[in-house]
C-alpha cells in the first residue's frame, strides 16, 4: 500500500532533463531526498508545499529510495496543450497522456503504418537497465561512428527521466535517442509495444544498433518465472521476428551474493533458454580461470536454441573506466565486480562486428 507523507522543499539538490532531486522536509519533522517530474506535476521550488509517496523509503528500496512527489497542491501545473492520445500509466494518479510515434496523428505514423523490418539491425537485449552504459562502451571502442538508440521496456521503473545515465548520454551523443515501450514513457519516442518500439528506433531515430532493457529497478522474488527480466526473452522474440539480428548479453556476476546470480545468473538462462523462442547470438565473454570455465558451462545450455559466441575481453576493462557515465549494478561498481560489466561490454564488442 502507498504510504502518503506531506512536506516542504527546502532546496534542489540537482536536475536533469525531466527530473528535479529535492531535499524535503516531511511532516514529521525528518528530511528526505525526494524526486519530482515536471512535465507530470510542475517544477517544484524551495518553500512548495508538496504531497509526497515514501512507501520506496519506507521499504529501504535501492534504486528507487526517493520519496516520489505526487502534486504540488498550491502550484498545479497547466493543462498540456500537445497532441497526442496515447496514455501510459493508465488509470493510475499519474496517468500522462503522450503522441506516439505509431499513433494516427503523429508525424511518423505513415512511416510506421506499413513497417515490418528493422532490416538486419542489430538489437541487444539485456536483463538490467545497468547493463546499457557498458554494452556501449564495447560497443564505441570499435565503432564510434554508429548510431544507437535504446528502447526501454515497462519492466522497471516506467518513467525514462528516472535515469540520469540516459540523459548523460543522449548530451554527448551515445544516444540518439531514448525510445519508451509499453507502460514506459518519457523517451523521445513513445511507442505502443516492444515491437513498434524497435521499428520507431530503425526508421524514425535511423539507428544502426538497438539496446533494449527495462529501466532502472527492476523486480524479483527468487523464484524461477517471477522476476521482470522475463522480458529480455520476449525482447529477443521480438527482434527476431522483425527481421533484426538479436545478440543476447548475459548477466554475470563475480561479486553478487545470492547463489542464484553467480556465474551466469538464472535469469539470463530462463529468459534466453526458456522465453526466447527466436535464435539469438549469445555472447559469452572469454574470462580467464576457473570462473570463465564456469561460465562457458552454464551457457553451454543455451546451445540447443542459440549461438554461443566466444567474445576476448582484452581491453574492455580500459574502455570501461573511460565511461561517461558511473557504472553501478546492484550496488556493486566496475572493481567490485567486474565481469558483469565485462560481459554487457563484450556484447557490446561483437555487435560492432556485425556492422557493415
């Protein structure tokens, strides 16, 4: 249940396009960062009376450990005046009304109306939003020419102005653009479904390459069908049947806890080995020792259904520390462990040799 707390600006941490980070002073006397939108509930400033929703600080959530501002009840933002009937986060208190790119009024629904081919492009589909700056790091340490677009699934937090490293890299070109699928939105494209979403990153954001991941926050509950990285399997199915050339990244871990994310974690071989019904290339990043043995074991599954590619890692650890943006998965940065992000940037590496 939503857990309601009214409060007071006090001052602006920081922002970024689409989200403002406040520090707030709660009714009951603590304080608390806090996250507004404003193209949702208008640009809060220091001394706003705001309504705010802490069930994620009172759950001690991670990724999502803002308290989230609701409305700023003295201040009501306007009406919006843009076109557009497409609406997301349907019958929420928040449900925004947004054009998409597929919808009768929009400028690309005739491009869009008749499209059934991403024409070959490739498409790498991760589990965790986390994985999207170093995929791109392996990806521009070969080809820093091309153009990438990333389609976000509804799997995680549905707002794309959540992530600061998306804004941080459609500012120096990484991105060319931010497509938002399903309940998703806030991207510079709205689609309707996974699969308009990868035909708007073709044909209206002309992108060579397609990374699609849900958002920051995903969910799971240790068991085998329940986590939101069930997704990456359809993702796959999607591309494949649009005509792109999927490139499955697995999620590895060194440094993770729970026995059920060591190695390959269980969500990369339920999602790519039971979900995904489409052929996949599934990059395995060739890691030294008795861990890189490992993992060639745990995929060695997969071949019944994809092909396993064999990626070198030399040189990604380099290219990784060069990132633009902060590199962070469940906590835990590039040191801590590093053959996460080694295997998202080796996904990275073989996609730029699919490129003509």
């Amino acid at each position: 249940m939503i857990r309601w707390r009214k409060g007071e600006v006090l001052g602006i941490r920081r922002d970024w396009p689409g989200a403002v980070e406040l520090e707030v002073s709660v009714e009951d006397g603590t304080q608390c960062r806090a996250l507004a939108y404003p193209p949702l509930v208008g640009r809060p400033e220091p001394g706003d009376a705001v309504l705010l929703n802490t069930t994620a600080l009172a759950m001690g959530l991670g990724t999502g450990g803002y308290a989230m501002v609701v409305a700023i009840p003295d201040r009501l933002p306007q009406d919006p005046v843009g076109p557009g009937h497409l609406v997301k986060a349907r019958y929420t208190p928040l449900q925004a009304t947004v054009q998409g790119a597929d919808e009768q009024d929009s400028p690309h629904h005739e491009l869009l109306r008749d499209a059934d081919s991403l024409d070959g492009m490739p498409v790498v589909v991760a589990d965790l939003h986390s994985a999207l700056p170093p995929i791109l790091c392996g990806l521009y340490a070969s080809r820093p020419e091309i153009r990438v677009a990333y389609v976000m699934q509804d799997g995680g937090a549905l707002p794309a102005w959540f992530s600061m490293s998306c804004a941080r890299l459609r500012e120096i070109g990484w991105l060319c653009g931010v497509v938002t699928a399903g309940q998703a939105f806030g991207g510079d494209v709205e689609a309707v479904t996974t699969h308009t979403a990868l035909l708007a990153a073709r044909h209206v954001l002309k992108a060579d390459v397609a990374i699609i991941a849900q958002g920051p926050g995903n969910l799971g509950t240790g068991t085998r069908w329940g986590f939101s990285g069930v997704m990456a399997g359809e993702a796959i199915n999607a591309a494949g049947v649009l005509g792109g050339r999927p490139v499955a990244a697995l999620r590895i871990s060194e440094g993770d806890q729970r026995d059920r994310h060591v190695g390959v974690s269980h969500h990369s071989l339920t999602a790519y080995g039971r979900v995904a019904l489409s052929p996949a290339e599934v990059v395995v990043p060739a890691l030294p020792g008795e861990f890189g043995d490992q993992i060639r074991y745990q995929s060695a599954d997969l071949a019944s259904r994809h092909i396993l590619v064999e990626v070198p890692v030399g040189g990604l650890y380099e290219a990784l520390r060069k990132s633009p943006v902060t590199l962070s998965t469940m906590g835990r940065n590039l040191d801590q462990d590093r053959a996460y992000f080694l295997a998202a940037a080796a996904a990275g590496r073989h996609t730029a040799t699919l490129l003509a």
